[in-house]
DNA sequence: GCGACGATTGGCT
DNA sequence: GCCAATCGTCGCC
C-alpha cells in the first residue's frame, strides 16, 4: 500500500517512522531521509519538556510545520512539528542520503565525501541550507518539497543520540543497512 | 545582569 | 576516546 502523504496529526514516534524513505529537498537539494528521532512533551529529552518558550513556540503550533534551533551555537537543526498544535512534539531530522544537488552541498560542506555531507543534523543543516528564517515555514510549500517513499522500507529503531536524559527510549529509526546514517544502530 | 548548558562536530591523542 | 569551539536560551539573583 502506497502511503499518499505523511500525516503529521500522529505521534512523533510515528512520524518518525514514516519518514523513513521519503525524498526531501530544500531548494532543490537534498535526497532520501534515512535517520530521525522523535521528541515529545512528555519526555525530558525534549525541548518542549519545560512548556512554551521563545525557542520552541513554533514546535507548540500547528504540525506539518519545520522547527528550526540552533545546536552548540554553532549548527542549525532541523525538525518537523507533529501532533497538534500546542503538544510540543517533533520529528529531529539527522540524516539523508545526499541524492540531488550534490556538487552544492559538497560546496557548502567543504567535502566531496558523500557519506559526510548529511549523516548527523547539524552536517544536514549545513548541507542543506537550513536558516533560523525557515523556522515556523510550511513543509509542504516552497523551499521545501516533501515526497513520501512509494514502497515501504526496511525500518530499524533504537536510543536516541546526545541526549542525557530519557535516553532509554526507543526513539530513533533508521533506514536498515544504509551507509548514510549519523551511527550506526546496535 | 550573569552563568551554566546543550537533540554537535571535527581534530587531535 | 577526549575535548575545544561557540552562542542563544533559560533560570535565577
């Protein structure tokens, strides 16, 4: 059965899962989504855990919607809100298969390795040309284009990565064998 | 006003 | 494996 479109009204767990295999650009660049994480308000892990601030209102609006923050002062991450609006729940975005307009995220990311332009959020941010101005931007309208996978896909789950808290959930999913993951799964 | 800290990365030991 | 870089956000004085 072909998925026609990603419902964000789910959890962020189940998001997350389903985006798995799905193409994803940002002006024209980008590939196949093969590692995210969910996050949800009732978890410590998650920005949304202390209730709504200045950084993360958006990920408390309306879901189908990118939240974007910025990590260690340094690298933009990216996520989808889910769920409804004022749930504070999300879908981390860390790794894609680099697929079209490679020669500019090679450029932005000052490698021609293609297993290190995208494999971790921030490298994604970078390669992708995330910006503070997309926070709060529809995903289903310009610069992004969202396409989900036409077959399903072999789905793998386990932690979530550099978080100190909560860390025993299983809220992580990958795509299954690909070498284009932030780390692999154990 | 001030200090601690983080959903990371890359370079060095 | 360890650690510095780097700065916006948040909590507290």
């Amino acid at each position: 059965m072909k998925i026609s479109a990603i419902n964000f009204s789910a959890p962020s767990y189940e998001v997350a899962h389903q985006l798995i295999g799905a193409t994803f650009t940002v002006n024209g660049v980008g590939g196949v989504i093969v590692e995210t994480e969910a996050y949800d308000q009732s978890e410590p892990a998650s920005h949304t855990f202390v209730g709504k601030t200045v950084r993360n209102a958006s990920m408390f609006g309306p879901p189908g919607r990118a939240y974007v923050y910025r990590s260690y002062g340094i690298h933009w991450c990216l996520n989808f809100v889910c769920e409804a609006e004022g749930h504070g729940a999300g879908v981390l975005i860390r790794a894609i298969e680099p697929i079209v307009g490679l020669q500019t995220m090679e450029h932005r990311r000052g490698t021609e390795n293609v297993r290190l332009l995208c494999s971790g959020p921030g490298k994604l941010g970078q390669a992708l040309g995330i910006v503070h101005e997309f926070n709060g931007m529809l995903l289903n309208k310009s610069p992004f284009k969202l396409t989900p996978a036409e077959k399903p896909v072999d789905v793998v789950c386990g932690q979530r990565i550099g978080i100190s808290k909560a860390v025993d959930l299983p809220w992580r999913f990958g795509l299954a064998g690909s070498p284009f993951i932030s780390r692999p799964f154990r």
